[in-house]
C-alpha cells in the first residue's frame, strides 16, 4: 500500500514532533551517556506513561501515573486537548527513541566486545 500525499504528510509531521521533543531532551542533560544508566526500563515506562490519556492512568490518587519511574514533580502532563496529547504523544515518542537508542548502543557494544 503507498501512502497518499496526505497521509505521507501526516506521518512526517508526528515524526518531526518526536525527534523535536528528543533533541530538546538532548539539550536539557538527556544524553544517550545518562540514558545507558537506566536497566530498569524507565524510558519505557515514562513513555507509556505519557502514551497512556489522563483518565486511563492507573495513579495512586496524586495524578502521576504508577508506572512513571521517576520524582511525580517531573511529571508533566499536558491538556487533554488535540495540542495536549501531541505533546504528550511527542514526549513518548521520544522517550522510546531514547530507549532504543540505549539498547542498539548496548547492542553494538556487545557485539564489538565479541569481535563480531
């Protein structure tokens, strides 16, 4: 199936709003260095997180979802609105671009260290 002019249209403007949000997680200290720290999946789950609408989220009552790894105060949950959710959509994007960052880095690794 080939994507029509619109539909290719769309799907360049999710991904430039991703890799945006990634770079300027780059820029603020979330470097790939810092990312290879996490083992416990924390870059998936703050991306589910904000993947996941507001009256999804399972939370223990303070708004933050019990799935997001880190301080509640670094939660930032966006309006639930059409501008909202691609923010948050962007967010999670990218932190899933970070997450498979860190692991073909530590795939590579591997690999160079058995000389493959």
């Amino acid at each position: 199936m080939e994507l029509n002019e619109q539909q290719a249209a769309k799907i360049m403007t999710a991904a430039s709003l991703m890799l945006r949000e990634r770079e300027r997680q780059v820029k603020t200290g979330r470097t790939q260095e810092r990312d290879a720290l996490y083992v416990g999946a924390e870059l998936s789950r703050a991306a589910a997180a904000y993947a996941t609408p507001q009256g999804y989220r399972r939370h223990n009552g303070d708004g933050v979802p019990t799935m997001y790894p880190w301080h509640p105060s670094t939660f930032k949950p966006e309006p639930q609105t059409y501008e909202g959710r691609l923010v948050e959509l962007a967010k999670a994007g990218a932190l899933i671009l970070a997450d498979m960052e860190r692991i073909i880095a530590k795939r590579d690794a591997e690999v160079e260290r058995r000389g493959e």
